[in-house]
C-alpha cells in the first residue's frame, strides 16, 4: 500500500497512507501516518516525489487503550449494581439501567429528563437539596445523603445518594450521582429499632442465656421485677434466680421438655436479690441456627403475686361466708369426705354437731337485721373458741351452723363440746346497746357409729337438732334410730 501510494504521487497525483508496516528490522510493528506529493519542475514536468511520514505507533497504542477503557467502562455501568447518573443543571444526561430500575423506569426513559420533575414530592425539597449540593461541590467536598425519593409509581424508597463533581475546576459540566436503594436496610433498622424499643419498654421480663444456660442479655423491667441489675447477671447462670421452693426433678423435666420441643412454659417461684421469692409465669423458647443447633434461650417472664392473690381471694370467697367469714357449706363438704376418707384408712372417729339458734328469728324481726347480723357474727366467733386447732366450724343456713370435730375418741367428744357451746351462747350480749340473751339447739352424730356417708351424717345431725327443739331447746341430742 506504501509503493502504490507512492507510484500515485510519482503520476502527479497527491495521496495519503495510514496504518501499520513492519520495520526493516522485522522486530516489531509500527503505525504511521505517510503524506506524498509530487515535485514539478519549471515548466511543469514532474521532476521527482516528496515524502512526509510520522509515526504514530504510541499515540496508536493510547487511543487503542482509551478505546478499550471506554468499552469496559461502559459494560461496568451497564452491570453496575448500583446506579450512576451524570446531571447537569437538574437534567439527568445520562444513566445507567440500575438508575432507572432503582426509580422504577424504563430504559433510556430518563435521558434529558428533570430530577425535581421525577424525583421529588416538592419544589421546596428539591431545592434545599440542590443549594446544599452546590455549596458542598463549591467547597470541593463530597455530598453523601440517605433520604426518602419517590418512585415512577408514586411509591416511596430510601436511598443513600453519593454527588460528585465531574470537574472540581470547572463545575458547570455537571455532577455524578451514585445512588443505592437502601430501603431493606431502612425496614431492618427500623425492625431493630422496634425490636429494641420493645425489649427495652415491655412490662414483662426478659432475659437471654447462651446454649449453657450463661446470662448475656435483660432488659429493664428483669432488673425492676427481680431486682438484679444487669451487671450483677451477666456472664452468671440463670439459676441465680432460683428459689429452692422447686426440687430438682422439677428443673430435670423443664430441661428435656426444652431438648425435646425447643420451648417450656409453667409457673414457678423464683428469688429477688433481696431474699423475697414470689411467684413468676415463665417462657423459655430456643433460637437455633440454620443446622438446629441452639443458640441462645430466650426466657419471658411476668411477676404473678397479683394474680396469685386474686385467685386466693376468689378462691376464699367460693369457700366461706361473706358475714360470718366461715368456711360455706362448699367447704365443709369437702373437709368433711375427706375427714371421711381419712377416718376409713385410719379408723379414727369423729363426730358433727347440727346447731340452730333459738329465738334468733324474734331478734332479728323486732331489732333489725343490722342487730342479727352483728348476732351471727358474734356467734361465729363464740363456735370458733369453743372448738380445737383443726376442728371446722362452718355456716350452712341463715342461723344454721355445723361443727366438724375430727379425730376424736369417742362419742362423749361431742357432747362436752355442745356443752361449752351452750354455755358460752346463753351470756348475756350486748350488741349496739341492746341487750341480747340467745340459745341454741344441737344434733349430733358420730362416725362410724351412725353411719360413712356425708350426706347420711348432715341429715342425722339435722334430725337430732330438730329432736333438741322439741325437748324444750338450748340443749343438745345424739342421733339415735329413734329420731327419724
């Protein structure tokens, strides 16, 4: 191509070769750029050829690797995983795909487009974010922000924005803006955030342990319900808590029930750091890992001595008199079959004692009910003196009361009990300042001597009470086959 270039000028015409020859060496490769033009002579004929010839092989080689920088540059913004936009004046001039699926475009949508038109809720917004560019860009300084953009379809996302100046010394070409969708690690934030606030904030206790059982964690209301502080836990056993109100077959149990199901839920007591031990409802639950394997136990926990004593106290109510506070008939009733139960397997004895008030109705009609109600009161307290440690005096009827007398030795048991009764019933009483004298009938029967069954006994009692009134009552009588 050099030769015909040449026999091309050598015919008068001008010509012009570019591209790569082999020097005379043969070691390497060259690029030149040649021009050659013919030499005339005076009257016009062609007298020979001038050459002109420049190596350009090193300038070649550069705009060779330009041109590969360029390719790999863009094939790194067209995979780029995050996105890349050059803005000038508020116009987006070019992007990357990941800019435009980031905001929910299309390809080549936002080419020649506005950021505040796309990008921004309002103009006062975008432009206290353009004024804080451009003060930082003219300060030389890197801009990075996280904040709130919305996208093509009106949703909102968070990213974090990196601006860049194209030319620190000549600003007007315009900024780079990197931009990463953040949002995924917004929500995680803000879920450990949550996560915190309630571990930190709830009313229930909670503590986390390793895999050992070791305390690495509590929160708040742990320190404010046992009392321990969390430096004084950390890095101890969980078992620090415990009480000894619980055995150790009872922490066995809890322990493979966790191994076996990964969670345990139950009431125990448990110990304050004062000594105090009070009664907690506890849930443990394990956290393991990808494999199974346990991490961590999480243990939840709530102080019950509330609750605890409101169900004693409903449960005290269920069982006794709301005037008299005596155990009801509920309770007698089950005090008595056991008494019963107990009796069979030890051949023990004991004896009921069915007592009705005399006159108490004429009181309570001409005095008032305020008068017979401080009566039965009084009465309630009066039985309660009269009887041993373990005997169970319980109101069964308006001014009807049974006497329990366990474990006694014979039938005489009955009757020197009743005849303290009517002696301690007939004092005089003075109630609001009124004078009050009252009496009492009693029936009693005796186990096994009248019969095993509660219900027989009550009856028998009942009937010997009502055998007591017609023998002119304030005495007692013994159930016998006669009264029937």
């Amino acid at each position: 191509k050099v030769e015909e270039a040449i026999q091309l000028c050598l015919t008068g015409e001008f010509s012009q070769y570019e591209g790569f020859y082999q020097s005379l060496t043969g070691r390497r490769s060259s690029y030149i750029k040649a021009d050659f033009g013919p030499i005339l002579g005076d009257n016009g004929t062609l007298v020979g050829g001038i050459g002109i010839i420049d190596d350009r092989t090193e300038r070649h080689e550069i705009e060779k690797k330009l041109r590969q920088a360029l390719i790999e540059q863009r094939i790194i913004l067209e995979n780029a995983v995050i996105g890349i936009a050059h803005i000038k004046d508020g116009k987006i001039l070019s992007c990357n795909p990941k800019f435009e699926a980031i905001f929910g475009y299309e390809r080549n949508e936002l080419a020649g487009e506005s950021t505040e038109k796309h990008f921004f809720s309002s103009r006062k917004s975008y432009v206290e974010l353009r004024n804080e560019i451009n003060t930082l860009i003219a300060d030389g300084k890197e801009h990075t922000k996280e904040r709130i953009v919305k996208r093509k379809d009106g949703t909102s996302i968070w990213v974090r924005g990196i601006v860049k100046s194209i030319d620190s010394e000549d600003i007007s070409q315009g900024i780079i803006l990197i931009t990463e969708d953040i949002t995924q690690r917004k929500q995680r934030e803000e879920e450990l955030k949550l996560a915190a606030a309630v571990f930190q904030n709830t009313t229930e206790g909670i503590m986390v342990t390793d895999a050992s059982g070791i305390l690495q964690s509590v929160n708040s209301a742990f320190s404010r319900i046992t009392g321990y502080s969390m430096d004084d836990v950390i890095g101890r056993k969980a078992s620090i808590l415990e009480s000894g109100e619980q055995d150790k077959d009872f922490y066995i149990k809890m322990w493979d029930e966790l191994r076996e199901k990964r969670s345990w839920k139950g009431e125990l007591w448990n110990r304050r750091k004062g000594g105090d031990i009070y009664p907690e409802l506890l849930s443990i639950s394990a956290v393991e890992d990808n494999h199974g394997e346990v991490l961590h136990y999480v243990g939840l926990f709530s102080d019950i001595s509330e609750r605890k004593k409101y169900e004693e106290l409903i449960q005290y109510k269920a069982n006794h008199d709301p005037l008299t506070d005596l155990p009801n008939r509920r309770m007698f009733y089950e005090s008595l079959n056991r008494d019963l139960a107990q009796g069979e397997r030890n051949r023990s004895r004991l004896a009921l004692l069915f007592l009705d008030l005399d006159g108490f109705k004429t009181i309570n009609d001409t005095l008032g009910h305020d008068i017979g109600d401080l009566l039965l009161q009084k009465i309630a307290h009066i039985l309660e003196k009269c009887i041993r440690k373990g005997d169970l005096v319980a109101r069964v009827g308006g001014d009807e009361f049974i006497i329990l007398l366990s474990g006694v030795s014979d039938r005489k048991a009955g009757s020197r009990v009743a005849d303290i009764i009517l002696q301690k019933i007939h004092e005089p009483i003075t109630l609001k300042g009124h004078p009050v004298v009252i009496g009492a009938s009693i029936g009693i029967s005796c186990f096994p001597d009248d019969g095993n069954q509660a219900d027989d006994l009550v009856k028998m009692a009942d009937d010997a009470m009502y055998k007591a009134k017609e023998m002119g009552k304030n005495n007692y009588q013994f159930y016998s086959n006669d009264i029937k």
